[in-house]
C-alpha cells in the first residue's frame, strides 16, 4: 500500500480547503503550501511548512516563480520504485510529494470577462499551478492530483472507505481530470491572445435516454462540467428526447408569469394556457383551448401542485407534470400511475442555457436562444385606437405565448388565457385560419380578443381575417415595407395596434 505522507496545497479559490486541509492534517499528513493559502491555513491553527524550506528559495518576481524548482517536482515526479529517483531525491535533499492539490488563476472571470488589456490579463495565466498539475497526474500512480474543489470530499471517502489507500482506478479518475482541466485552460488563453472565435463546448454524459425523437434512435443528455441538472424527478419514468425540449417549453412559459398559471405543451407548441385563482381553475381553463390535444401532453404550472388539481389531472393521460412543488397529498395521488412523471423545478435555480446549437451538413450552426424579457414600456401603440388595461394585458399575455410556437406562429387571446394557435405553417394566413377554427371548434369566443404575430404582417390580409371574427386588436414587430398600409386598415377597422420591435421566429 502506498502510504500518503505529504501533500502540496497551493490553490486560488480558498473554498473548502481549510476543512480539507484539517482532514489531512488529522491523518497525520504533512502539508506545504505558500503564500496565501499558507496564510489562512496557519489562521486556522492548521500546522503548515513553507515551500520555501524545501527549495532554501524564497518567493521571487511578486510571487510569479516559487514552485518552479527541481527540489518541488523531483518529489511529484519521482517513482518510487526507481532506486535512482529515490537517490537523487536524496542527494538534493527532498522528499516526496504524495498529494498536490491545486485550482488555477482565474484566467476566464477576471481577464476575458473583464476584457482587461493583454498587459493585466497575463498576470491570470497561470504556470507552476499547471505544471504541478500535469507532473502530478502523470505520476499518479504515485502521486494524487487534486485540481478542483468538488473533489475534497471525494477523496476523503476514497481514503476513510480504503485505511487511506486510493486505487488506481481512483488515480487514474483524478488524473484524467487534471488533463481536461488544462487542455480547456490553455485553449481559453490561446483563443484570447489570438483573437480566435474556435469555440470549445466540455460536456460530460449525465445519463442514456430512453430514445430519441424515435425510439430508433439513440440518444444522450450532456451537462457542462461542474453543473447538476436543474430538476428533479420525483417519480416516472425515464425520460425522452423530446420530454426534454416540452418539459423545458411548459416551464418556461409559466415562469414568464408571477400570476397562478397553468400550461400544456404537445410536440413543443402551447396547446393550453390560462391563469386562475387556484391551480385546478387554471389548468381546466388551459384544457379548454384545446380539450383532444392536450391528451398525452406535459402540464406545467408556476405554483404548488394540490391534491384539488390533482385528482383532475388524474383523470387523463399525461406525460409529465412540471412545478416548483408539489403537496404530500398531490404526490400520493399522482403517483398511483407508475409511468407519469413529476418534475419539480424552481424558478429561482433555473439558469438559462443562452447558447442553442444545432448540426448542419457536416457542420454546425450556433445562436444566442430567444430568451429576451422585453420591456412593455418599450412597445409603440401605433393606432388611433389605444388598448384598454384589460386588452393590454391580453396583448402581453399573447405576446410572451407566441414566442413559443413555431413559425409561422398565430395566436389569439384574451386577459385569462389562450384561445387559439396556428403553428408551424407555410403561410400566414394558413396559422391565422387554424387559430381561428380551433377556437371555434371549442367554442371559444374571440370576439374582443387580440392577435399576436411572430413576425410583421406582409399584407393586411390575416388582419382583415381576423377583424370579421371580433379581433379588437393586434400585436407584432412591424418592420414590413407596408407598415403604414397595414396600420391604416387597423385605423379603418377600428382595431388597435402595438408594434414591438422585435421578431420571434422559432423553427
């Protein structure tokens, strides 16, 4: 067994490591440090030795050369089953180094996104700490490298499971963590020295899939290093591809709220929308903008699931129901179907992916996600006609939904919910007439209620389609080249119009 002896601590993010630092100590573990980390180990009445002793060389240059000496990687490079490594360890008076525990320079949070000048950011590239790193980690059998924090905790129970002894495969887990650790470092310097827009995604499999869009198909969730998923699955089961993108539409949708609201998604387009005074009001007003195609949808709401709504969504056959919590009571109920998947997310740890990336020909294509939060303030009322409180609220509530759908996306609308959806049609006035007589076909009033549109009306057309069902008014970008023409029809048919600037096509 190799017994562990000493380590090496030098890190720039302190957190954790006076705890570990204390753990490795009380196993009786020598530990060197520097500088600052050596400051708040001797703070907290942890014994420590200066690198300084081992080398007989004091820190020089403001710290920018103090582990970069024979005496400091002899002992991490050593084998300790060569006899000559051993003897020239002893000629120059050094010793062993069994743990180096090491977090780089913050070369990313403090030079690029600071955008400091070349002459401040190279003071974050970091040297010895890398070096030391890779030395370890090529020696690991003989030597731990310990290149992030999350990692503390892991080896203490490697080491109190094992009478302080890590395996190989452990060694070789912590050694393959280092190599990315730098590999990713130096790409994130090379591409800031040079002006290089290359774009390096990590990613590490959280979990398989059920399937894909098909169940031919495989396919696999991917999380960025050091992040956990932001849900949690209380019961269900397995998710699949398409689960994912539903699940993440529905909640985002009632997040865009702060009142109670209920949403369905089917096949990534809202097929049920409306607010309430209570969880089961909402969710039986979203299901009567569309009472067939909700069945097999996913349900989400921006407000504890009760054992009142419950017992309704109990009666049909759904995917997954999404909410930040869900009562005893609810979970009991819902649960009695073995395959019905509760997913509880909070609003407050849901942190935007802004990057979407999609394959294309042998390539790729990348964009910042749709995930503006417009200001209403910032919206023109272009007609004669101005909206009531009531009638903007609707505009809103239109607005946010249609970002949503997939292009060409229509949808109508009232203060309390959703009313009809065109989605995913080559034309316009093909989504308007779809909206329309889904809304009919379930006997939803659009009389005083309004339109939102994706993406600027070319012609008047879809207006005028919409004006002989009762269509008080009308929310868009504009930017079409028949603006004026179009705001003059809204004029003529005593409509009102709202123009937002902004376009959200969503294919």
């Amino acid at each position: 067994m190799k017994k562990i002896n000493t380590a090496l601590i030098s890190v720039w993010d302190k957190t954790g490591v006076v705890d570990f630092a204390k753990f490795l100590s009380d196993q009786d573990i020598k530990i060197f440090s520097t500088g600052g980390t050596k400051k708040i180990l001797e703070k907290n009445n942890i014994e420590v030795v200066s690198i300084s002793e081992i080398t007989d060389q004091k820190e020089v240059m403001n710290g920018r050369v103090k582990t970069l000496h024979p005496k400091i990687f002899g002992g991490i490079l050593a084998d300790r089953n060569n006899d000559s490594h051993i003897k020239d360890l002893e000629e120059m008076n050094s010793l062993c180094i069994d743990i180096v525990v090491v977090n780089l320079y913050p070369f990313k949070s403090e030079a690029v996104n600071k955008d400091l000048k070349i002459s401040d950011a190279i003071e974050y590239i970091d040297i010895g700490g890398p070096s030391m790193l890779r030395a370890a980690a090529k020696n690991h059998e003989n030597v731990i490298p310990l290149c992030c924090k999350e990692d503390y905790d892991k080896f203490k129970n490697y080491y109190l499971n094992n009478n302080g002894e890590i395996s190989q495969k452990e060694r070789m887990y912590f050694a393959s963590k280092v190599f990315k650790l730098t590999n990713n470092y130096d790409e994130l310097i090379y591409n800031y020295l040079s002006g290089n827009e290359s774009l390096n995604i990590n990613l590490n499999k959280n979990e398989n899939l059920r399937y894909g869009e098909n169940p031919h198909q495989k396919s696999t969730f991917y999380l960025p290093n050091k992040e956990s998923k932001q849900w949690n699955q209380i019961s269900g089961k397995k998710l699949s591809y398409n689960n994912y993108f539903d699940i993440e539409a529905a909640i985002s949708i009632v997040y865009e709220f702060s009142d109670l609201s209920c949403s369905i998604i089917k096949h990534s387009n809202p097929c049920g929308f409306a607010f309430g005074n209570t969880p089961k009001e909402a969710y039986l007003r979203a299901v009567t903008v569309d009472p067939i195609s909700y069945f097999g949808g996913i349900v989400a709401f921006n407000h504890c699931v009760d054992s009142n709504v419950s017992l309704e969504l109990d009666k049909s056959f759904l995917e997954c129901i999404v909410a930040p919590e869900f009562t005893d009571n609810a979970i009991k109920i819902l649960t009695k179907k073995k395959n019905l998947r509760l997913i509880t997310i909070d609003k407050d740890k849901i942190i935007g992916n802004r990057l979407s990336v999609k394959s294309v020909f042998n390539g790729y294509l990348f964009q910042d996600k749709d995930t503006i939060c417009e200001d209403e303030s910032g919206f023109s009322v272009v007609s004669k006609i101005k909206p009531k409180k009531s009638e903007l609220k609707a505009l809103i509530l239109g607005w946010k939904l249609v970002k949503y759908v997939k292009s060409n996306a229509i949808v109508f609308s009232n203060h309390n919910q959703l009313l009809g959806v065109g989605a995913g049609q080559m034309s316009r006035i093909d989504s308007t007439e779809i909206a329309i007589n889904k809304a009919k076909k379930y006997g939803l009033k659009l009389n005083g209620s309004i339109m939102a549109s994706d993406a600027f009306f070319p012609f008047p057309d879809c207006i005028q389609i919409a004006s002989k069902q009762g269509v008080r008014g009308v929310i868009h970008p504009g930017g079409s080249i028949k603006d004026k023409e179009i705001i003059k029809e809204i004029d003529e048919l005593k409509m009102f119009m709202v123009i937002t600037n902004k376009r959200h096509f969503f294919h």
